[in-house]
C-alpha cells in the first residue's frame, strides 16, 4: 500500500487552520524522524521582532482573500507555494469563483494579526542533515542553502560576515531579474540569491547600506556617476560628456574620469582606485571544505523513499512525493498523518512542514 504524498482529492485546507486538531504536550519528534531537529519555515519579522524567526504557512483565495479553500492537492516544494497559480481549487465563499491557491506567512514568535505578515526566507533551512558549513566547517541549527547545482551550506553567521566582506568591497552583483545580490562563495553558476530580504540579516545598519549601494549601482549601469564629495554620494546622470562634473547637491566640482577635484591635463589617480578595490576583494572557498557542505541531493532522495507505517493501522507505507500530509490508501483507513511526526495531521504540521 501506498500512501498519498502529494495529490490530495479536493482536501479543505483553511488560512485559519482551524478545522484542524492541535498538538498535544510535548513538540518533539520521534526517533525515525531525520535527526532531533524539526524541519521549519523561516521569515524576517519586520515587526516587533526584526529578526530572523521560524514561520507559519497560511494559504486563502486569491480572489477575495477568504482563508477558507477546497484545495486540489497540497503544495510539494517552494515552487507551489511562491509561484502564483500553481496550486488549484475551489473557494467556498458565496458569489466568489475563484480557483487558485495564495500561501503567506506569519511569525511564529508572537500572536498577529490579518494584516501582519512576514517574508518567507526560503533559503534557509533547519540542518537536518547535519552539513557543515562551507566557509568555517561547523555545524549549525540553521544554514542558508545557495541556489546553486550543488546546494552549498554556509551557516548565517558566516553567510552575514561573507555579505558585509562583499558589501565593504562593493562586490555585490546587479542583476536585472534578482537586484543587488550576491552568489555562491564557491563560485558556482546559476546562484544568485533571488530574495533580496535574506540580506536583511545583516541587521539594520548593515542593510541601510545595502539599500543605498544597490541605489548607487543602478545609477552607475545607467551611465551615472556619483559625488565622491565626503557625506554626499548623490547620483548625477551628466548631460553631456565633458568632465567637469558640478554636483546638483553640494556644488562639489570634480573630475568625471578620476573623481578627483576638477583638473585640467592628465589624471595621475585615473587607477588607483579600482586596483585597490581589486586587491581587496579576495574571499575564497576551500575545494575540499565546498565538497562536504553540499545538502547532499542522494541522501535527501533516499530519506524521501523511506518506507514508514501508518499510525493508525500500521500499513507499510512509502512516500515518494515532497509534502508531509499522508493520507492512508487503505480503504478501511484513510488515517491523515504527518511524515515527519508519525502522528495525526495537525495545524503545527500544516505551518511550519508541509512541505520540506
């Protein structure tokens, strides 16, 4: 027997969660479970928290917002939930049609509201599989997985000093689909940090001056140029070529090519500037340490296909599909479990590993 791990006949699956039953004592999860920690969501709580914090998953109508929806299955990966239209199904509110799922989430940390909501970090991950991190070799309750083919680990106190070595640098990447963001230390194709709020962790200073640097740079890939007046650094897009350069802000006069104030003849500094830049922009990935901190994708297959019993009549079962809600095949049964817990479907379940 087989259970169903993803496709789930029109399941009801509420914002609320209230049509669930909730956990009773303690939290902690049993043996067969992957490792002793829980997988989780994460966000940024922009308020009260400012920080990084475990979420809760919600979804609604996308329509009109009602947190009551018959879905058609559950969502399997981040995929489902970020992309709008993925997942299907009825709303059950009078006069409205709608047919398409919206997940949002929520801290966990403190009670909220219908408006307060927080921004899924979805590249960090509860270290399930005990990865060590890329850059200091540790093993950390919470890593920031990159994008990248192979997954690198790196945990979030060497992801925020990686991001401020890089900041300080102006090593950031602007990119026309993901900003200001930055890739894998490894050097790995295709891993750009698409969520810009993952650099929110850098704290709020930090992050001020992230904002202002991604400011900068679009001015600059628009052909701009900026004050290197001290306290100034206002974006000035000239209107012709000529290198005198008058800031609209401060009256600083200066030199287009070397920033220097305005001159007449050559630059002696024309260089100097980017040759020191380059020299500090040095941050290197051991080969052999970036080999071990890889969420390694066999292993995850193999926890993925393990066969566990139903809770309730202890019928083998094999799960094959991403989503933890296991709905028992047996026709006497249909026992709704959690994969991870090896116990009833609850609404904890539903918020912090649907999906994982």
């Amino acid at each position: 027997n087989r259970e169903r791990g993803r496709d789930v006949n029109q399941r009801q699956v509420t914002g609320s969660l209230a049509s669930l039953p909730e956990t009773g004592g303690s939290s902690g999860y049993p043996s067969s479970s992957v490792g002793s920690k829980p997988p989780a969501f994460y966000v940024y709580c922009k308020n009260p928290c400012h920080a990084l914090q475990p979420g809760k998953i919600r979804v609604r109508c996308a329509a009109c917002k009602s947190d009551t929806l018959l879905l058609d299955q559950d969502p399997s990966g981040w995929d489902d939930v970020l992309r709008s239209g993925r997942i299907r199904g009825r709303c059950q509110k009078e006069g409205c049609t709608g047919q398409s799922a919206e997940f949002y989430f929520k801290c966990s940390a403190h009670p909220t509201d219908e408006k307060d909501n927080s921004v899924p970090l979805y590249l960090i991950r509860t270290n399930t599989e005990n990865v060590p991190c890329i850059t200091c070799g540790d093993e950390r309750d919470k890593v920031l997985v990159f994008p990248c083919t192979s997954m690198h680990v790196m945990c979030i106190e060497c992801f925020v000093e990686y991001s401020i070595t890089k900041l300080n640098d102006r090593r950031f990447i602007e990119t026309p689909s993901h900003g200001y963001t930055l890739a894998c230390p490894a050097g790995c194709e295709n891993s750009h940090i698409h969520e810009v709020h993952h650099f929110r962790l850098l704290g709020p200073e930090q992050y001020e001056r992230y904002q202002r640097f991604a400011a900068e740079e679009c001015v600059l890939q628009m052909g701009g140029i900026l004050c290197p007046q001290a306290k100034c650094g206002t974006g000035i897009i000239p209107e012709d070529e000529s290198r005198r350069i008058r800031c609209p802000q401060c009256s600083h006069t200066f030199c287009r090519r070397c920033h220097e104030p305005y001159h007449a003849g050559n630059c002696e500094r024309l260089n100097r500037v980017d040759s020191e830049v380059e020299r500090t922009s040095q941050y290197t990935v051991d080969p052999a340490r970036a080999e071990m901190a890889r969420w390694d994708s066999e292993s995850r297959e193999t926890i993925n296909k393990t066969t566990r019993l139903c809770p309730h009549c202890r019928v083998p079962t094999e799960k094959n599909g991403g989503c933890m809600h296991m709905t028992c095949s047996r026709q006497m049964c249909g026992f709704e479990w959690c994969w991870i817990c090896e116990k009833e479907w609850t609404r904890d379940c539903q918020s912090s590993h649907w999906f994982g």
